[in-house]
C-alpha cells in the first residue's frame, strides 16, 4: 500500500513538472494530475515488480533499494509519459 502512494504522488510531480516543461502538452494542473496518478500507478507497480524480480538474477543486489529506485523511475516516468500522450491527443484534436 505504501508503494502505491508513492507511485501516486511521484506521478502527479513527474506530469505536472512535465507541463511545465512542454507548455504545448500542458493539461493544466488537474488534469496533469489525474494523467500522472493514473500513469505513476501504473508504470510505476511495472517497473517496481520487474526491479524486485531482478535480484533472483543478480543476488549481490539489495532489495529495498531496488523496489524504492523502481517506484521513483516508475512513478515520475508513467505520470510524465501519459500526461504527455494525453497533451499530444488533446493537441491534435484541437487543431483538426
């Protein structure tokens, strides 16, 4: 459960730094946040569960650390990459 708090929260951080960087995707601030806490949660509970599956390959690895770099990596890259697919939509739309 924690983790997918986390995941939350880093997902809206990745979308809405993301629309501030890429002010043509932007969807504004409650819709940054509702395309990062859907995408963090998302791709965020993917790369974490690939990362904690790692260390049965590679035992020299701890855990923890594994599962905490996942669930950042995942969380601001799945908030930021559907905000941006959403921009992108919402952009084509507009200008059709």
């Amino acid at each position: 459960m924690p983790e997918i708090i986390l995941h939350l929260l880093l997902g809206i951080i990745g979308s809405n730094i993301g629309g501030l960087i890429m002010r043509n995707l932007n969807l504004g601030f409650f819709g940054n946040s509702l395309a990062g806490i859907l995408g963090g949660v998302m791709c965020g509970q993917i790369v974490s569960t690939t990362l904690s599956i790692a260390p049965q390959f590679s035992p020299q690895i701890s855990v923890i650390p594994q599962s905490l770099l996942g669930s950042i990596i995942g969380g601001i890259f799945g908030g930021l990459l559907l905000m941006s697919l959403l921009g992108i939509i919402k952009t084509s739309i507009t200008q059709a």
